[in-house]
C-alpha cells in the first residue's frame, strides 16, 4: 500500500504566525499517525514579496517546534519553467487568454457595472473579460510588441471543455470525529476568469499549487479552511491538465480577538516573536487547538 503524503508549503512574505504553525503541526500529527511523509514545500512565486531571510526564520521556526520533513525542499521559484509548459497546454487548448488591462483600467470597467456583478469566493469583482473576444491577430500583434499581459483561464471555455462543473467534486475529510468523507460539488465557476500568470511573477497560486501537488505525488491535502472553496478552482485545473486528484481536508483557522484570521502583519502571533519573549515550545502549543491523538477514520479510507 502506497504511504500517504502530507505536505507544508508556506509563503516566505513574512514570519510565521501560530495559524500557520498549528496548519504545519497538523500536517506532521496526521504523518505521523498514518505513518505517511511529511514534505515541505516553498511557495515563493512571488519573487517581488518573498524573502531568504523570511524563509530562513520560518524553516528555524519549524525545526525549534519539533517538526521534521523529508529533504530536499522544493522551491517553486527554481521551477518557473515547469509552470510555464503547464500554462503553454492551456494555451494551446484555447483555455486561456492574455489579460492587457491595467489595475486602474480594470477599476473603471467595474465601476461601470451593476451592483450585483458577481465576485469571487474571496470578495474579488470578477474579471469583465475585456479581452476574451480579442481577434487572434490582434492579440498576437500586442504579444510581440511586448505589451505586458496576465494569463487569465477562460472559465466559460474550460467549463465547456469539461462537459460542465455537474461531475467535479472532492473529498473532503473530518479532522476529528467518525464521520466519514463527504464528496463535495465543486463549484470552480465561482472564481471567473482566475488569473494563472500575472504580470509580476510567472505563476498564480492556483497553477502552481495544483502542478507540484501533482508532481510531488501529494495524496492528502491539509490546510486552511481559507481556501475550502479555491478547491473548486484547483479540481477544474487538475481536470484540465490530467493530474491526479488528492483528497483533501480544511482544518478550522486561528482567529484573533476580533475574529480575524492571522496573518503574517501580526507580528505578535509570529513564532518568532513568542520566542524572543521566552515562551517556550510547550507553552506555544498550548495557545494552539488540540493536535489529533488518533487519525480521523475517514482518513484511513484514503491511505
């Protein structure tokens, strides 16, 4: 029986913060109970925010809360290339257009539209799609002269491709409990034209999330209940792209007093800066939920 893959892939834009950290802690519990592997991953597309030295910490911060992974560590910014044949496939199949548009231009079609133009799962107005009809000539004549361009998948020519969203779900898992695994309708329409390559940086999240899970043969997806619904997102573009589809499971966020998610802004929750003031491991993991004693029974269904 093949073992079962967990993974922990933080961004090094800032330190790490305890809801991270609990997401990581959870990660290696399940390896461990499942006596899968515990890889680690870094997600550093985003060449103008990532740091060394932000990743440094955080990898110190990991191996000071007792957490262990197979080396060598997959960096996503020495894999552009990778990503980018990827994003040549759905090119090629006609799923994806370039995006010419300016943030300000982009803001003063918005503002032309209704009240209720739909939004994204994260808040975001969907994409008007200025450029979807572009003539072919056109598009191809703004390429070469070198206009700067994002890569935007075509949801409505992707969903076609796909015979529609009717059949693409996933299984989600309990983290704790009995119950068994739920087979969830994704709804991957949601999320409109997603970007797949921005201006700035050679690969979305989604595209380059979706290629390495695959590629480093990751069967269990645990993360943030943050990006329950990026899910939909990320099973059309497995979908697309003939990867194998992981089973995943949304753990509950850390909020803070005002019932905010943690991010890397607050500097009081970062491992780090528990450390410097002396808190000690046992004391961290007690400002964190309960970690599993026992793998969820769903889980094994999926070793």
């Amino acid at each position: 029986m093949t073992k079962p893959v967990f993974r922990f892939a933080p961004s090094p834009t800032g330190d790490l913060h305890l809801g991270s950290a609990y997401s990581a802690l959870v990660n290696f519990r399940l390896a461990e109970l499942t006596g899968g592997r515990m890889i680690l991953r870094v997600e550093d597309v985003d060449t103008t925010r990532s740091r060394p030295d932000f990743e440094r910490g955080i990898l110190d911060d990991l191996a000071w809360l007792g957490l262990r992974w197979e080396e060598r560590v997959r960096r996503q910014s020495e894999h552009f290339d990778e990503y980018g044949r990827a994003m040549e496939t759905l090119k090629r199949d006609g799923l994806a257009y370039p995006s010419f548009l300016s943030r300000k231009e982009i803001s003063g079609l918005l503002a032309q539209k209704p009240d209720d133009w739909p939004r994204d799962p994260d808040g975001t107005p969907h994409y008007p799609g200025a450029e979807r009809t572009m003539p072919p000539e056109e598009r191809a004549a703004r390429l070469a002269a070198g206009d700067r361009a994002a890569w935007r998948l075509d949801m409505a020519a992707a969903l076609e491709r796909i015979g529609g969203s009717g059949d693409l779900s996933w299984w989600e898992l309990p983290l704790v409990g009995t119950a068994g695994p739920a087979r969830i309708a994704a709804r991957p329409g949601a999320w409109g034209d997603a970007v797949l390559v921005s201006k700035d940086y050679p690969a979305s999240y989604h595209l380059a999330v979706v290629h390495d899970d695959a590629l480093q043969g990751v069967t269990h997806v645990v993360r943030g209940q943050d990006l329950y619904h990026a899910t939909g997102l990320h099973r059309l573009l497995q979908t697309l792209l003939g990867l194998p589809e992981p089973v995943y499971l949304h753990h509950p966020l850390l909020l803070d007093a005002k019932g905010r998610k943690l991010s890397k802004s607050d500097r009081d929750t970062s491992v780090s800066s528990l450390r410097k003031s002396g808190r000690s491991r046992d004391e961290i993991l007690a400002m964190l939920p309960p970690l599993p004693e026992s793998a969820p029974s769903a889980l094994r269904r999926f070793e």
